[in-house]
C-alpha cells in the first residue's frame, strides 16, 4: 500500500494534465467564439426636436405596412404613425450619415453596408428607443450588414466589410441578439445583396454574378444570354451550405470570359471581375418558387435555389433595363402592379404604373402630378412614392397625395 502511493498520485497528476489539455482548444474556441459576439450598449432613445417633418433629403424609407412610415436622412429620422397625417422629427446621435432602414417582422434596422465605416448598428420595435449594436469577424473587424432576412423561421443577417474576402453570416432566435454562423470566401459586397433562400434541407445564397460580353451558349449552369441584341452574357453566384457554417461555390466561379469590368479586391490587392450583374427579388422568397428580376428586367426562376432558368423580358418591360428603374411585383386590390421610371428625353425621369390581372398581360399608364425618380414601396393595402424631398400615398396606384 505504502509503495503504491506515489504511483497513484503520478496517475492523478497525468489525468489532470491530460485534461486541462483537452479543455486547451474548448478555451481557445469559446474564446474565438468571444471575440465573434455581437457587441451591444444600453437603448438609446432619439430625442424628438420638431413635432413636425423636416425637408432634408431621405436617404431611404421603411414601414411597417400598418400606418408606421419613417423616413431616415443623415440627421433625422421622420416619423409618422398614421400614414402621413401627423409627423414627428428625432434627431440621430450619429455624425456619420446612414443610409439603409429596414423593417422585419416587428424590429426597424438602421444600418450600413459598403459604406460603412464602424458606427453602430440599431434595431428597434418602435421607432423612437434604439438599441446600438456591433457584428465583428472573427479577427475582431466591424462588419457592415448587406441583408436581414427571416428564412425558415430563423433570423439571417448577411455581414460584410469592404477590406475583407469574405461575408460573414449571423443567426438570431429574435432579431435581437446574433451569433455568427460561417462565411462564405467571395467579395460579394460589390454586387447585389446577397439573399439566403431555401435549398433542399439547407440553404442557398444567391449574389447575383458577372456580366460578360461575347456570350457562348455553354452547360455550364446558370450563364444566361441576358442582353441578346448585344450578345451580353452574365452568370449568376450560388453557394449552397446545409448549416450556414460551410458553403459551396455551385455556380459563377471565374471562367475564361471577357468580363464587362474588374474591380480590385481590397483585401488582396488582386483585380478580379466585377460583381456588376445584379439581380432583385421580384416577389416574396419562398421554398419551391424563388424568382428574381435583373438588370434587364428578364426574370430568374428556380424551385431549388441552385439551378436557374431565365425568362427573357416581356417587351413592355424591355424599355425598363440598366440605368432605369422598376420595383417587384406588388399584389393590391386582386390585381398586380410594377412602377418604373423612364427617361423622356431632355424632360429627365418620369413614372409609369403597369397593372395586370394575371401578370402577363400589362397595361401601361403614365402618372401624371407625381415627382420625378419617384421610388415605389408598398405599405399594406397602400403604396408609399417618394424621392428625396417628397412623399406621396396611393391606395389604387394612379391617384397620388402628398403627404410630407
């Protein structure tokens, strides 16, 4: 017994080695983990200065499709809670502008994306008490945000930052609190947003692609002939993950193509083809009928999320392609509706409303009384026009009343 002892107690020192070194990557992990938190401070509640709106310019406009409508300029925010009869002005704390307000599922977002510069971000249920808060990388860099979704009943926020080869995705059980997922390796912050879909039993991320001249018609998957009368090409970027955490490039890795344009990667110096074929959602993502509108208006379509058809323009939206202007497909009063803006010669922008029953057939009508480059969101059973200095509401889209 005496003799055994020592031996027992060298035993016990091993087993504890062994296990404080299993612990060793758990502790770095969790401590990775750490550094990838979101960062938040306590509410803030924007002062209220004017009881009235102000007429600086807007950046952007969210709603909350029930009356809520709040306009963001770089010093205010505009408020109105009933469509426009009555407006409140707060005042943001911020000195760096913003530029993107968002509203989901209960929570307003402002933030920024390739113009940010490392100012909070701010969620809020109610427009006036605000809560800052940060998404970092795992080396600790500020992440602006491209997109905020809701898909399968989760909360996906798509992160980026302009001196990074990658994006970053976070998850949210309430759109509150975020916890980062996986990335995906690509410079996507060039292009268009970069929408998470449903695929199979997992996910998909479509961002949008690289126009090309020369077009070929090829098997490789999702190169489309876009602009035929130019023989323009595009192809448009998948990636698929079952988990959010490890992604696969499915489609729109650099090939042998005469790219329209090359931009330069920040984070490596290196030139690569621009991501300058953008895409739209053009009605709400589903599983099994996820459909997008380009740059030329043709439609994209799939049921999987990977592997897309194109749908070449009906002629009526032709006329409505690259510097021009047009929103999705709205659904009001059982019919279908597209705004979009036209150049009319030396004149500048006007705006024209197609309406359909069965979105094949359009019927085109010029608004007339309406501002110029006048953008179209709808809020419920309206739709909300504005440009920089005004607002309108049109429950029909064709009669418009100034509201702000």
């Amino acid at each position: 017994m005496k003799a055994g002892k020592p031996a027992t107690l060298v035993r016990y020192l091993i087993m504890a080695v062994l296990i404080v070194a299993a612990a060793l990557p758990g502790l770095a992990a969790a401590e990775e983990r750490d550094q990838e938190t979101m960062e938040t401070s306590q509410p803030i509640t924007f002062p209220v200065k004017f009881k009235r709106a102000t007429g600086d310019p807007m950046n952007n406009v969210a709603t909350d499709g029930k009356g809520t409508i709040i306009t963001l300029s770089d010093k205010f925010l505009n408020i109105t809670r009933d469509y426009g009869k009555t407006w409140e002005a707060r005042r943001l704390p911020s000195s760096e502008p913003y530029f993107e307000i968002d509203y989901l599922d209960g929570l307003y977002y402002i933030t920024n994306d390739y113009r940010y510069s490392g100012e909070p971000h701010y969620y809020s249920s109610d427009g006036a008490t605000w809560t800052p808060f940060y998404l970092k990388a795992p080396d600790g860099k500020k992440l602006g945000i491209n997109n905020i979704q809701k898909v399968n009943g989760k909360w996906i926020a798509v992160t980026t930052n302009e001196k990074l080869d990658s994006l970053h995705i976070f998850t949210s059980k309430d759109g509150k609190e975020w916890a980062r997922a996986g990335a995906l390796t690509d410079i996507l912050w060039s292009g268009s947003k970069v929408y998470i879909v449903p695929s199979g039993k997992g996910y998909a991320a479509i961002a949008g692609g690289h126009r090309y001249f020369n077009y070929k018609k090829t098997t490789v998957p999702n190169n489309f002939l876009t602009e035929p009368k130019g023989g323009e090409g595009a192809d448009l970027i998948v990636y698929t993950s079952l988990d959010l955490e490890e992604w696969t490039l499915r489609s729109g890795a650099e090939g042998n193509f005469r790219y329209n344009w090359y931009t330069l990667n920040l984070a490596t110096g290196e030139r690569v083809p621009a991501r300058d074929y953008h895409i739209y959602e053009e009605e709400p993502l589903e599983k099994g009928n996820i459909r997008f509108y380009d740059v030329y208006s043709n439609q994209l379509s799939s049921k999987d999320g990977i592997t897309f058809t194109l749908k070449k323009a009906q002629p009526i939206f032709q006329k409505y392609s690259l510097g021009d202007y047009r929103t999705p497909i709205f659904k009001a009063n059982n019919q279908y509706y597209v705004f979009a803006q036209f150049w009319n010669g030396p004149g500048g922008q006007h705006t024209r409303v197609l309406i359909s029953k069965d979105k094949t057939n359009w019927k085109e009508t010029a608004l007339k009384n309406v501002p110029r480059n006048m953008y179209v969101i709808q809020s419920g059973k309206y739709f909300i026009g504005y440009n920089e200095t005004e607002m309108l509401i049109s429950s029909d889209g064709l009669t418009w009343k100034k509201i702000k």
